[in-house]
C-alpha cells in the first residue's frame, strides 16, 4: 500500500499558529522599539514618539492577513522611528512586511518607495564612506527581502501549476480509459448479444431438431465467449487483488468469430493475408467484429467479404456486404469507435453505403 503523501512540515502548521508566532515577534519588536525611543531621546519621550514605535511594530502581528496595510503602516511608522534607529533606518520590520508582501504579489512598487524613503532618510552631506556602506547595507537588506519573497511567490505558483497540470493530466487519462472501456464493452456485448438475439429468433422459427440443436449450440458458445471477454475488462477494474487477465483477442480468433456469425445464419468470407502484432492485432479483430455485428443487426444481408491485406505502407482492413441499400446514417458509437481506433494509430477509416447495394467499412493502418 502507497504511503500518503503529505504536506511539508511548514505547511500543516496552521494559520492561528503563525499569527501567534507573528504577534510574539511584534510585541518582542514593540518592547524594543519603545526602549529605543527613551534610551536614545535627548528629552522624554512624547505621544508621537510612542505611536511610531508601536505603528512600526505591532502591525507585524497581522502582516499575513492583510499584507499590503501592514506594509504601509510599518513604512509610515518607520519614518517617525528613524532618528532612534543607526543607521537611519527601520532594518527589521519594514524588511519582514516587505518579504511578506513579495509573497502574495508583486511587488516592484512597494521595493522603490522603501527604498527612496531609506535612502532619504540614511543619506547625509557631505557623503563619506561610512554613509556609502550604510546605504548599501539598508538597499541590500530591502533587496534581499523582496527577493527572497519574490521567490517564494514564484516557487509557490510553480508548484500550483504543477498539481494543476497533474490534474487535468490524470482527467485526460481517465477520460481515455473510461472511452476505451466503453468501445471494448460495445464491441464484446453488442457482438454477443446481437448474435444470440438472431440465433434465438432462428431457434424459435426452425422445426427440426437438428437445426433447433445447432442454434441453441452457436448461442451457449456466443454467450460464453462474451461472458468470457466481459469478465476480462471487468478484471482490469478491480482494485482489491489481481485481475483475471487473458489475452485480447486477435487474428487467430477471426475464425471462430466467422463460425459463429455464420452459425447465425450469415455467409461470411473471410480472405486475411495480413500479420500485425501487438494493440493493432485487437484493432484488426475489433474492427471485423463490429462491422459483422451491424451487418447482422441493419443489413439484411446474406453475404458478407472480409478481406484483410498487407500492403507495403500499411494494412487494409475492409468488410463489405450485399444488404439492402438504406439512407446513410451518422455514425453511431460502435463506428465511432471504431473511427477512434484506427485514428490512434494514425490510421484512416470509411463507413458508407456502396452504390449500388450494401454496405462498406474499410480501415487502413500504417505500420
């Protein structure tokens, strides 16, 4: 059995978890901030003094709720906070409401107008090396802030578009199995069930013993052979053990497919030179397989050429049969699966009345 997968460690630490952790940091900052404003003011601290303390620092408590507010308060805030900061400058929180914003959007913006307003208030005249390294130092921290919030917004969209593109991935492959398993079961239940269907109507109209005795025969090994295809694909399904596998039917089986259509009262010639392998083998055999059930269902024909040949670019598989000649009808879902089929394998297929009397199904499949 699989092991779930799941999250990494930051991400099952839930929302309530990292607002608390962000409201100890702030009040951590805001104790600080407050110690700052009377250690290194020449006079008591006033109201201002205080309100910029506590604008630049509490806020940081919510900057995961409402990030782009927090950023502008604590930048606001900063600007009162400055004169106690060395260098001049908020190094602490506007850097963290600066990284938090970078991850919910982008932020170009935000990361000029911090950095104008750091500059502004770390540049001095006349300008010596010492003002040099501060300005680098305040830009390098605002930078690094912003991209390393930048990259986690990237990385995070990455990974949304990944579990996305998985998605629609893993509903295109479903799509296509449940299309291939209905075309399997068409093809297996509406052969079977439309061959005894005739046999049963033949069995009910004939006299003899004889006649009544190979009827009932065609329709045990029809039944049969269809119970045996369906618990088949049906084995694929299950998820509980094993599936009953066997091999899907090919060439060889042409022949008592023959039989048993011609055991159903429909004279069937069959002329194959062809030898394919593998998925188009079962496409070879599908293909004969629907093209007689139609026949026996709608053609009220008696006689029925399969001709399978090999030629140097590819395969031909054509059925043709002598029933009365109907308005042409659009293709119902064995035909169209059949189309589905031949066109997986890059190949082209035609289905339509001939011109004088009948109908014709023909498949061409590159190799």
């Amino acid at each position: 059995m699989r092991e779930p997968i799941r999250l990494p460690l930051l991400s099952r630490v839930p929302a309530w978890a990292w607002v608390t952790i962000d409201a100890g940091i702030a009040l951590v900052f805001a104790a600080s901030f407050i110690g700052l404003a009377s250690s290194r003011n020449l006079s008591q601290p006033g109201v201002l003094d205080y309100a910029a303390a506590l604008a630049t620092s509490l806020p940081v408590a919510v900057r995961r709720l409402w990030p782009r507010p927090v950023f502008v308060i604590v930048l606001l805030g900063g600007l009162g906070m400055r004169q106690f900061f060395l260098p001049h400058a908020d190094l602490l929180c506007l850097p963290l409401a600066l990284y938090t914003l970078a991850t919910r959007s982008k932020a170009v913006l935000p990361l000029l107008v911090a950095a104008v307003a750091t500059v502004q208030g770390v540049a001095e005249l006349p300008f010596s090396v010492v003002t040099r390294d501060q300005l680098l130092l305040v830009l390098a921290i605002l930078t690094a802030s912003w991209a390393a919030g930048t990259a986690v917004r990237q990385r995070r969209l990455y990974t949304e578009q990944l579990a996305a593109q998985a998605q629609e991935r893993a509903r295109g492959e479903a799509m296509a199995e449940r299309l291939r398993i209905a075309r399997e079961l068409h093809d297996v239940i509406g052969h079977g069930l439309s061959t005894i269907a005739v046999q049963a109507g033949v069995a009910g109209h004939v006299g003899g013993a004889e006649e009544m005795s190979r009827a009932l025969a065609s329709i045990e090994e029809t039944s049969r052979s269809a119970l045996r295809e369906t618990r088949q694909l049906l084995g694929v399904l299950r998820e509980d053990g094993e599936a009953e596998l066997a091999p899907a039917p090919g060439l060889a089986d042409l022949d008592a497919l023959v039989a048993r259509t011609r055991a159903a009262g429909l004279e069937v010639e069959l002329h194959s030179d062809g030898d394919v392998g593998g998925e188009m083998e079962s496409t070879v055999y599908r293909i004969v397989q629907e093209a007689l059930t139609n026949v026996l269902k709608h053609a009220g024909a008696r006689h029925v050429l399969v001709r399978i040949e090999r030629q140097e670019d590819g395969l031909t598989v054509e059925v043709t049969d002598d029933g009365t000649r109907g308005q042409a009808q659009p293709y119902g879902h064995g035909l169209t699966g059949l189309r589905e089929r031949v066109h997986l394998f890059g190949g082209e297929f035609e289905a339509g009345a001939r011109p004088v009397r009948g109908f014709r199904v023909m498949a061409r499949l590159p190799l």
